[in-house]
C-alpha cells in the first residue's frame, strides 16, 4: 500500500489538475462520478440564521428532527451531525472507550477510520467478512460494528445483519451501524433502517447519495449520542451552524427516486466492452486481468493486474487518466489517504446525468488502453 505520504501527493496531483480544467473549461468540463456530490441546497433565510448560536439552536434541531426519520429513529433517539462520518466514528471509539471492537462487514476492507480510532484508544481491533468468526468473537467488552455498505458499495446480507444483533444484545454488547451510504443503499434493496434493526447507534455520511455537504450523521439512544457529542466537542469533531444548515436541507430534499434512477442505469449499463477489452490486453500481457463489477448504483474496477503492487500503481494512473483526458473525478485519484483504490463510477452524482453511458464507457476503456498500451 501507498505510504500516507504518498497517498497526500496524489491527492495534492488530482486538485492541480481539477483546477487546471476549472480554469480552462469551467465547472462544465468536470464530471465528479465519485458519489461524493456535494451539496448545499440553503436558502436566503437560512444564511441569516447562520450565527454560532442562534445557527446551533436552529439546525441543531432540524437535523435531529430530519435526521431521526431519515435514520428510522423514534422518540427515545436522538441525531446529530459530524463534520465527516470518519469524525462520528472516532468521537464514538473515544466516548464509549471499548475494550475491543468487532467489525462485521459483508467484503473487506473496512473503512480505515474504525481501526485508526481503535489505535488511538488502544482498543484491541478485529474485522472479518466471516460471520461465524465475528459471532464467536462478541462478549461484553465489544462493541460491535457492522457496516452496511462498503465504500465499494458491497452491501452486507440482511440475514447475518440479524445474527450479529441478536448475538450483540445477548452478551449485552453495544451495536454501531456504520451506515456511510448503507442508510440509503440498503433501502434500493429493501432493507429497513439499521435502528429499526435494533441497533444502538448509526451513521452515515451526508453526500453520499444525498445532495448534502459531506458530512457524519449520528443517530441512536439518547444517552449515548448525547455522550459521543460531548466528547466530540471535546476535539471539535461536532459539525457548526453552515454544515448544519446544509444537512438540514439536504435532508429535507432528499428523493430516493432520484436514487432508484441511477440504481436502473446501473443495472441496464453495459459493461461488454470492458469484457472485449479484457481479453484484448490478456494476450498482450498474461498479468493484466480486468476484475469488474456492478455496483448498486454503478460499477467498480476492482483489479487491472495480478500483482498487488502494480495493481493499485495501474488503478490510479487510469483514474489520472480519466481525469485528464475526460474530466472523470473518481475516488481513486481525489479520495482521501487510505480510501478505497478501485475505480468506482457512480451514477447517482448529479454530473451524470450530463454524460452518457457510452462516454463513461469510452472513457474507461481508453484510459485503460493508454495505461497498457503506451507506444
Ligand atoms: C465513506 C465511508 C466512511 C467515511 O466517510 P467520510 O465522510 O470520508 O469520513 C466510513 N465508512 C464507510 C463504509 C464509508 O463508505
């Protein structure tokens, strides 16, 4: 894996070149396909509202009410708002001081956030895909998390997501749902909202298939969100009055149609050229090897070579080339230290409804063809 470092450099390439195509051809000329859309939906009478206090009284209370039904929550639970879902998830570890924390998702990774908060606790820190494993690894101590979604958009079997509930309450074990996109995702596929699970606590992440500023929403027992803000606070991981404002409306516009639409398109999006072009470079290279799925509301490059190493190397010269060559913003290349390496495409970012199918696919298969082929 790519040293943080490194991780920092690549970050720092993607927003010089961003800017370049900002400069050159305008907002119009990028098309952000990372599912991080972003958002900010406030009105006029909102910016009056945006004082320290004033601001902190009002959104407070509107994204406890939105979010509350956003989330499944009822009236002994309470929502409140982070400035990243990564922040919830430390201020949570930092509060609770879990002796360990088992992490049951439906495909590994998890997201780095989890483990990096376990260090700074010393909590002991284990995740497995495997749900025999994790069952047998609850007691007391634990807190147990389950993600909903992984940021590759894996989402985890209703069945077993019972199991680790029904196993948490009966050791007495809290349960945190780490629901980034999950809280929406798993709604396409008919799951209900982690709460209403029986889980104790849940976040998700306020641009993630929502038009909202990114964002940790944290909703659950009251005694225990009240306790995870206080010590959130404490380091001001809290979100203030303009991200408030933001998640508030973001919340109150949010249309699972819209979601369901790009969830549509992804299931009609033809993926056989990337197929042809797949057997294409395997004769010119025995090593290269095109892993790709479909996502739920799109798909994923999970793997363009056999060697680890070179694989991550190859993913994100193909996201540097997407971006220059066709204005694609992807994860990959504009993500965070530690996010994901695949090459996600997600088309429930409002840019893409500006670009066809056949675009994004040419996009693709050049930008591969390029890294492979170079003369
Ligand atoms: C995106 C994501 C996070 C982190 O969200 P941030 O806003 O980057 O802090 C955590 N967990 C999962 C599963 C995610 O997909």
């Amino acid at each position: 894996m790519p040293s943080d470092y490194e991780e920092f450099l690549r970050l720092e390439k993607a927003r010089k070149i961003i800017l370049e195509i900002l400069n050159e051809k305008g907002r119009e000329g990028l098309y952000d396909l990372s599912g991080l859309s972003g958002g900010f939906l406030i009105t006029e009478e909102d910016k009056n509202l945006l004082n320290t206090y004033i601001g902190a009284s009002y959104f407070a209370e509107k994204v406890d009410e939105y979010g509350l039904k956003h989330l499944g929550g009822d009236e002994d639970d309470k929502c409140v708002a982070f400035n990243r879902t990564s922040s919830a998830i430390l201020a949570t570890i930092l509060a609770l001081k879990p002796k360990k924390v088992v992490h049951y998702l439906p495909e590994l990774p998890g997201h780095p956030s989890i483990e990096r908060s376990c260090k700074i606790t010393n909590a002991e820190y284990f995740e497995s895909d495997n749900i025999e494993e994790i069952l047998n690894k609850i007691d007391k101590d634990s807190l147990v998390v389950i993600t909903g979604s992984t940021m590759d958009l894996k989402v985890v079997e209703l069945e077993n997501f019972k199991k680790v509930i029904d196993e948490a309450k009966n050791k007495g074990a809290i349960v945190f749902v780490d629901d980034a996109s999950g809280a929406r995702v798993r709604l396409l596929f008919n799951q209900p909202p982690a709460l209403k699970l029986g889980a104790d606590l849940v976040v998700t992440s306020t641009d993630k298939l929502m038009e909202g500023p990114r964002g940790g929403l944290l909703a659950g027992k009251k005694e225990l969100v009240d306790k995870i803000y206080i010590e959130g606070t404490k380091f001001g991981l809290e979100a203030q009055p303009p991200l408030l404002a933001g998640i508030y409306r973001a919340l109150e516009n949010f249309n699972l149609e819209r979601v369901k639409k790009a969830f549509e398109r992804a299931k009609n999006f033809d993926l056989s050229k990337i197929e042809q072009l797949n057997k294409e470079l395997k004769k010119v290279d025995t090593n290269i090897e095109i892993v790709y799925e479909k996502t739920p509301t799109g798909f994923a490059i999970k793997r363009v070579y056999k060697n680890d190493e070179v694989n991550i190397k190859k993913l994100v010269e193909i996201g540097f080339n997407l971006l220059k060559n066709f204005g694609i913003i992807t994860i990959t290349v504009a993500g965070m230290p530690g996010a994901s390496k695949s090459l996600r495409i997600d088309l429930t970012s409002k840019d893409a409804e500006r670009i066809s199918d056949d675009y994004i696919i040419k996009a693709i298969t050049e930008s591969i063809k390029s890294v492979f082929c170079q003369p």
